[in-house]
C-alpha cells in the first residue's frame, strides 16, 4: 500500500516544492492537489463534510501549476490532482495540461478528476449541475482520443470538434491514469467505465468504514471485466489509525492519502515525521 499526502496550496501554506521533498524523504509515493476555481459568495451548496466551508478553498492556487513546482523539486514523487474538475474546465486545453505536465514531471502524473459539489461555481463556468458527469465523462473521452491519436476528432453530445494536431502527447502510456473521485456507488461505477482507479473519502458520512464496499467493488470489477490491478483504490482522508491502515492494506486498498492543513512548515512537518512512523511500521 501506497501513501499520499494532499494539501489545499495557498500564499500562507507550505510551497509545493518544500512540501514535494519533505515527502519524498519521509517515504510517501505521492502528493495531491485540489482545485477551486472560486467559491460564490452566496454559498447555497452546503459543504459535503458539514460545517462552515474552511477559507482554503476559495484561496487554493491552481493544481497544475503548483503540481509542476513540485515536480521540478523531486525526482520520484508522483504529482497528482485531487481531484481536477473537468467539468469546470475547457477539455482541449486541460489534454494540453496533462501532457504536458506529465512530460516535464518525466512521467509522474496521476490525473484525479471529480464531478464537483458546488452548484454555483459550476455555474459560473456555465457547467449545469445536472450535467457534470455526463459533461466529465465525454471529456475526458475526448482528452483520451488528443492523447492517443494523431489526428484527434470528437463528436458526443455535449463535446464536438473536429480532425486536428495537439502535442505534446503524454509521456506515459497511453495516457497518464485517470483515477475517478466519488461516493459508492456512482463513481465506482464511472471508474469502471472510464477510469484507472477510484478515489472514495472517508471523512465523508457515507463511510463507516470505506473497505466495507471492497467486496462489491471486486464483484462490479469482475462484472465489467476489469481487475482490482487495473483499477485500484486510492482512500482519501484517513485518519492517523495503524490499526485501520492496516486493515485497509489487508483488504485491498492501493494507496491512502493524508489530508494535511493548509499550513507551514513548523505546523506541517511534525504531522509527516508521524505518519513516516505509521509508513515504516505498516510497510
């Protein structure tokens, strides 16, 4: 089992590049970056986790540039959004992006994507709500055929345009992973459908226990003709329990992610001498 690290970057947080080596030293295989491109001032979707919504996520930077600082800061560490919101973004210039990043990282990119919760800044963006994941899922379709081919044409129902030249192509082959964020059921099954993983979060309250729905998964795996290898599980906001990661590595999982504060350095590197602790005692 893998573990990760995600923190909101912002001007009063630890830059990306001294955050990237700090983990790289302590033994983590990869950081994590979410996106906000704002948050509307009238705040009508409630935040998920419940509570007042931290200021972090109207102030954090955007996640491929603050990927690429700590990309050029390390030499091993995988670089990953968590996660991207495609549907807030134009699909031909995120493929742009993705390749691109993923060729000055030398290949350490792992593309997490989401539907997104908020209504409203989706809105701004003129994504409907209704929409997000069908919008995400021809999206990313459509990046897949600018990363693949070599003269790349799309044509759904909410994603057209025609034969043209894009590069850089990725580094990695065929494409960087798409690892699908979301709640069981739903984006278990996109993940299946589209993706190379699956990201469920278990601050969220729908989570007991997140490897209580490993079984099913496995099952909905095989259904769809994919193994637990092609599309592995990525925790999202575990806590600082051996017991439990333990028991999500003897279960299955293939990578936890820690969610640290948006912080500095004196508040953040005490929390990463733990968990390289907790990494050194599980393996």
């Amino acid at each position: 089992m893998e573990f990760g690290a995600a923190m909101f970057f912002t001007d009063y947080s630890m830059s990306p590049a001294a955050l990237g080596r700090a983990l790289e030293a302590r033994g983590f295989e990869s950081v994590w970056a979410p996106e906000h491109s704002h948050i509307p001032s009238s705040r009508a979707t409630p935040f998920p986790q419940g509570g007042e919504l931290p200021r972090q996520y109207y102030e954090v930077m955007d996640p491929f540039v603050s990927l690429t600082a700590a990309a050029a800061a390390t030499k091993q560490l995988r670089i990953a959004t968590g996660v991207c919101l495609v549907a807030q973004r134009d699909p031909i210039q995120t493929a742009k992006l993705v390749a691109s990043i993923d060729r000055i990282s030398g290949g350490r990119f792992l593309f997490g994507v989401g539907g997104g919760w908020n209504a409203e800044e989706m809105a701004d963006h003129g994504t409907p709500f209704a929409a997000r994941f069908a919008l995400m899922r021809e999206r990313i379709a459509a990046m897949k055929a600018i990363w693949t081919e070599d003269e790349p044409e799309y044509h759904g129902e909410l994603v057209a345009f025609a034969k043209m030249k894009s590069g850089p192509k990725p580094l990695q082959k065929p494409h960087p992973p798409v690892i699908v964020g979301g709640a069981f059921p739903y984006a278990a099954r996109r993940a299946l459908r589209y993706g190379d993983g699956w990201v469920p979060h278990a601050a969220r309250p729908q989570y007991p226990d997140v490897t209580a729905f490993m079984p099913q998964f496995r099952e909905m795996a095989a259904a769809a003709g994919r193994s637990l290898a092609e599309v592995p599980v990525t925790v999202f906001g575990v806590a600082e329990d051996r017991d439990l990661l333990a028991r999500y590595r003897d279960r299955g999982i293939a990578r936890v992610v820690v969610s640290l504060p948006a912080a500095t350095a004196e508040e953040v590197l005490p929390i990463l001498d733990r968990w390289a602790e907790l990494i050194r005692r599980i393996g």
